[in-house]
C-alpha cells in the first residue's frame, strides 16, 4: 500500500471539494495557492501516519511497533445499534457529524483513535486531525488555535485562513482524545469551545473520547453516545496471539483464558491494557488476584522483576534502589500529580518533582536520571516522547495514587479524600483509585470516610430520611420496554462521588440482599394503572400517591437501595465498635 499516493488522493478530494464551495475572489486566491496547500496537507498527513501509527506499550516499551501489530478494535454500541470500524469508519460517521465514544480506562479508546485516522486516510475522504486534548490544559489559547497549533506541530506550514477554507467547507474529521484528560480549570473552557466550532463548522464530523462521568452531557447535546465496548472472548484470545512474546507461554495463557480466566475474571481479560497485564503477571505468578489494587500489586512486582520475554534478558535498574524505596517514591511522585491532574510532564518538571521525592523519602544517594531512566526502561510506568512524559496508562497513577493515600495518617487521609470527594470531583467519578483504596483499607475508610460523609448527609436532611434519600439517589426514573410490554428499569443513579460511595459500602455490607426484591413489573404496572408520567421527579410522584405507592416502591430493587442507605451509618458503626471490643478484651 503506498501511502504516498493514498495521501495526494485524499488530499486532491479535498481541494475539489473546497473549489465547489469557494467563490469570486476568495476562489481566485485559493486556486493561485493549490500547490501550497497541496505540501502542507502532504506532509501534515504523512507526519502525522509516522507518528500515530506506530505505539510504545508496557510489552513494547523499547522501541515503537506498528499499531496492527497488535491492534484489535473494540465494537462501539448504544441502545439502537453496534458499529463495527474494524475496516473503515464510514459506518461510524453515517450515524452522526458528532460521536462521542465512551469507556473506562484501558479499554482502547486511544488505540481506537490511532486506527481511525488510518482509516480516514485510507477511505480518501475526509482529512483526519487527531488531538491529544491534554496537551490544551496548559494551552494559553482558544481551541481552534489550539488546532492551527497542534498542526504547525505536525509539519503543516500554512497560514491559518487556509485551514479555515477548510473548516467551512468541510474537510476534516477531528479526532479529539481524551475529554477526561483536560484539566478542572479548563474543562468547562474547553467544552464551550468544541460545543461552538461544532456549531459554526457544522459540515466538518467530531467524534470525543472520554471516560464516562465527566459531566459532558449538558454542553454536547447535539452527539450521539457510543460505548467503547469490553473484548469479547474471542477477540482477547485474537490480541494476545497478535503480541510479540514467548510462544509457550502464550498458547498456555491462551487455554487458560479460554477454559476459565476469561469468564472468571472478565473485568480484567476484557479490557486491552488489563489483559496485557494479565499476561505478564500470568508469566511470573500463574496465578490471578480477584481485587484490582491487587492485580496491579502483582503488575508493578512482574514489572519490576521480569524478564523481557520478548528477549530473554532481565532489565537492570540504574537507580540501585530498593523495591520498598522504589514504589514509594513513585506513590508520592503518582499521588502528587495525580491530585494536580496532571498525566504528561516536561523534562524539568519531571526531574524537579522527582528530585524533590528522592532528597525526601530516601536515606540511599539516588541520581534522579537514573529513577526517570528505571520508570521509563525497567517498570514501564512513564513512557518518554521526545521532550515529554506520560503514564504508559493513568491506571497505574490511580493505584500508586491510592498506595500513597493508605499509608497517611487518620488525619490526613480523611483530609485528602474529602478534598477529592467535594471538591475535586470529577476524578473520582471516572477512575477506580477511590475503589483501590477502600478495598486496602476496608475498615479505616469506612471509619474515616463513610460515616463522616453519612453524619453530614443526614445532619443536612430537614424532612424524612426515606424520601430525602429517594430524592438524592434516585432525582428521576427511566423504563425500558417494548410496545406496551416492560422490559426492565434503567436505573439511573445521582452522578456524584458521594453517591459512589454510598452505592460501594452498601455492596461490601450486603445489609439487605437484593434477593428480597420483588419483580420490578409489579412496580411498573402500578405506575401504569396510575397514569404516572415518567417525567415527573420521584420524589413528587411518592408525595402524590401516598403512602401504599411507597411500599410498592420499597419492594422494588431500587427501594431496597434506600433501605440500605437507612441502615448504612448504624451498621458500619456497629462493625467499629465490634472491632473496639474484640481489641479491649485481647488487651485485659
């Protein structure tokens, strides 16, 4: 395939398409500077395939791989349809001139956006621009000079109103990766700014990566949301036999994750990233833990003692520390940025910070080259691109994040979590680092963190505690169902971190079993008999039909939510005060 010629194809769609569009002068000028904009677009695009179409990962962290090496793309799906991009994105942009994609961490949003460009390419349609939108937190502009900027980046040496011919006829597709990645302070700047070049460029498509959670719904209402879905069995089996690695161990991972491992640990073997850890740990263990913050304590041991299967060497670490000094720098390093929301650093800032940690939490003499060296050559946490780092995933900064956490004090950690939970909200809503570190340290989060945050919630209720907490969990409901059939309830929670919480300490308590629900179809008949609008907040519904609607609604899945919720507060004090006891009696 000459990508050469795929390019001047592309590219000479294009320029037809903005002769059409073009008028009088503007037209005139625009023809006088065709071969102009002919190199620019030529070597924007050929640079921009060099660079996205080859990867560093964990597994390949000494040199970049051509992504089809490995690649397998995810099926993306919504209530309506499943889209399979696998050979081209025309399917995808027949939906809509605005997608967003949405899914959790490692899930392969990234590597989807990389294969997407290709494919524009290939297709010879539309002019792809692929934008890492963390690099715009500490943009001094707009986005669309942000744009022009990330362009210029890429070798396209062209005033700004040629791209903007462009814009307004149509040309582009852009690719914009990683909403959740933008900073607090600019996100809401950000969103405003795509919301306004989507209305002002309406012929252009706009397809948004993002974890879910964010809070993108209300400046985006004109995209349609498509989930990034998790690998199917098979399609996990088709990427590990796709890696580069040690033959007999792979087929021997493969018959495990086909007879069991799949199916016993989904979570983990359905997700890309995940299941490249699962490989490695595999490799080492031959064992995997059920708990995340344990898989990734095995993930860092495997990544810090492996052997580069790939090679049949071990890796040396140049910064002679010890594993316990090791991780601990990098807790406090991952903790630090984490909480600031930073996930790419320069060379200073990097060096500064980590020598800052060294001279701090370590008695050994540690060269701060040789530690940034070990993250990006031996564990492969940090990937170097030229002048700039980045996490090889934002996982890994998550678990070291909540690494740091457990190990401070009462004080400080219920001084940190607080932070996080009212103040800094939208990180918890998107990653797992708050679950890790509930799941390290059961008893003191729930000590530290639950009760406080169930004593405020309650101090602040004026009226009855069962409708206030329908109101908080529940603002509103949604049903599926065909025709005049039910299907089932989508259940629709309050997006906020405190109900995160709430929802996860009910599930560890298993106070009241979902077993004792009864069918949710009695509930809808009931609304149905009542002529209930759907539209109507569920706490003024309950207030309006009285007391016997309620005890319908209690019986419902979602009614025994709220009774959970009623007794969460006594009985996580009643496990306190049975620890408090077992202690004094071991203590006469």
């Amino acid at each position: 395939m000459n990508m050469n010629l795929i390019i001047s194809d592309l590219i000479e769609n294009n320029i037809e398409r903005i002769l059409k569009y073009l008028g009088g002068r503007v037209k005139a000028e625009f023809k006088k500077s065709q071969v102009r904009f002919r190199i620019a677009f030529q070597n924007y695009l050929s640079t921009s395939y060099n660079k996205y179409s080859k990867v560093k990962t964990i597994l390949y962290n000494d040199e970049p791989i051509y992504l089809y090496e490995f690649f397998v793309c995810n099926e993306l799906e919504n209530d309506r349809f499943t889209i399979d991009t696998n050979e081209h994105i025309k399917d995808l942009l027949n939906i809509s001139h605005y997608i967003i994609i949405t899914g959790s961490g490692g899930i392969g949003k990234s590597m989807m956006m990389r294969h997407f460009l290709i494919k524009a390419i290939q297709d010879k349609t539309y002019i792809p621009i692929l934008l890492e939108l963390r690099d715009y937190s500490d943009f001094p502009g707009d986005f669309q000079e942000f744009i022009y900027h990330s362009l210029t980046a890429l070798e396209f040496d062209l005033e700004m109103n040629y791209f903007e011919h462009g814009l307004s006829t149509g040309c582009f597709v852009f690719l914009l990766d990683g909403l959740d990645e933008v900073k607090s302070n600019r996100y809401l700047k950000l969103c405003k700014e795509i919301e306004y070049l989507c209305s002002r460029y309406k012929k252009n498509y706009y397809i948004i990566t993002s974890r879910p959670g964010k809070g993108y719904e209300s400046y985006f209402q004109q995209f349609t949301v498509l989930k990034c879905m998790e690998f199917t069995k098979e399609q996990s089996i088709m990427m590990i036999n796709r890696l580069s690695y040690d033959y007999e161990i792979k087929q021997k991972f493969i018959n495990y994750l086909r007879d069991k491992l799949y199916e016993s640990h989904k979570t983990f073997a359905s997700n890309p990233l995940l299941l490249t850890i699962l490989l490695l740990t595999y490799h080492e263990y031959a064992e995997i833990p059920d708990k995340l913050h344990l898989f990734y304590s095995y993930a860092f041991d495997t990544l810090y003692i492996k052997h580069d299967a790939r090679k049949g060497f071990k890796r040396d670490f140049r910064s002679d520390l010890s594993v316990d000094d090791f991780r601990l720098v990098l807790a406090t390093f991952c903790m630090r940025t984490y909480i600031q929301e930073i996930y790419e650093f320069t060379s200073d800032d990097i060096r500064k910070l980590i020598k800052e940690i060294l001279d701090k939490k370590v008695k050994t003499k540690a060269s701060t080259e040789d530690y940034i060296d070990d993250l990006c050559t031996a564990v492969c946490i940090l990937i170097r691109e030229g002048v700039r780092y980045r996490f090889s995933h934002r996982s890994f900064q998550e678990y070291f994040t909540a690494l740091c956490i457990r190990d401070l004090s009462d004080s400080l950690l219920s001084r940190i979590c607080n932070y996080m939970i009212y103040e800094s909200q939208t990180q918890i809503l998107q990653d797992d680092m708050i679950l890790m570190l509930y799941d390290m340290i059961p008893e003191r989060f729930e000590t530290c963190i639950m009760i406080p945050i169930l004593e405020k919630l309650e101090n602040n209720m004026s009226g009855d505690r069962q409708l206030e907490y329908t109101k908080l969990l529940f603002p509103r409901l949604r049903m599926k169902y065909s025709s005049d059939q039910f299907t089932n309830f989508e259940i629709s929670y309050n997006n906020s971190p405190v109900i995160k919480l709430l929802l996860t300490a009910i599930k560890r308590n298993h106070i009241i079993s979902d077993a004792a629900a009864v069918s949710d179809k009695t509930f809808w008949y009931e609304m149905r008999k009542r002529h209930i609008k759907l539209t109507e907040p569920m706490v003024n519904i309950i207030n309006e039909h009285g007391n016997d609607f309620m005890d319908i609604f209690l019986q419902t899945r979602m009614g025994l939510m709220i009774k959970n919720t009623l007794h969460l507060k006594n009985r996580l004090q009643e496990k306190y005060n049975e620890e408090i006891y077992l202690l004094d009696e071991l203590l006469k």
